[in-house]
C-alpha cells in the first residue's frame, strides 16, 4: 500500500526540516517508536499512485518506505501482513 503523507506533519513528527534529515533522527529512535509514528501518520490517508521512476530518494525502514519524487512529494509504502500467515492447519 502507498499513501501520500503531509509532509508538515511528518517533519514536525520527527523533529526535522528536510527530507534528508529524516534518515538520520530514524536511525536514532528506536524501532517501534518509528513504526508507531510511520503507522499513525497513514491512519486516515488514501491509496495514492506512485511513479516509481519519479523517485528521486528513499528510505527504507523495516516494513516500511519512504519516498520523495522530484516534485517534493513523499510517500510512504508498507506491506500488509495478512492473517493467514500465523495460522497453523488444523491437525484434523
């Protein structure tokens, strides 16, 4: 899944100005605190297209991504654990 994230509000979330200043206050948290704040910035935000030959730079953090294209936009990709994957088959 990939959603368009305010780029405000990501910023101010990890205490930064630019872009490129998010990859280093990342690596100095811890990771679940990373993917708390990456999980509720994407709560209430829609699926978004991304033109991944627009990308000019990225992150990757755990099951999540982020991206900025060359029009300053950022984006933010995890995957989707499904269920099925815990269940154990029935021995019956």
């Amino acid at each position: 899944m990939i959603l368009l994230l305010n780029k405000n509000s990501l910023f101010s979330t990890f205490g930064v100005n630019c872009f490129n200043d998010l990859d280093l206050a990342i690596n100095n948290m811890a990771p679940s605190m990373v993917d708390y704040y990456l999980s509720d910035l994407s709560n209430g935000v829609d699926n978004s297209y991304l033109n991944k030959r627009n990308i000019q730079s990225s992150i990757n953090i755990g099951d999540f991504s982020l991206y900025l294209d060359y029009d300053e936009e950022i984006y933010l990709e995890f995957l989707q654990q499904s269920n099925e994957a815990f269940e154990t088959a029935s021995l019956w």
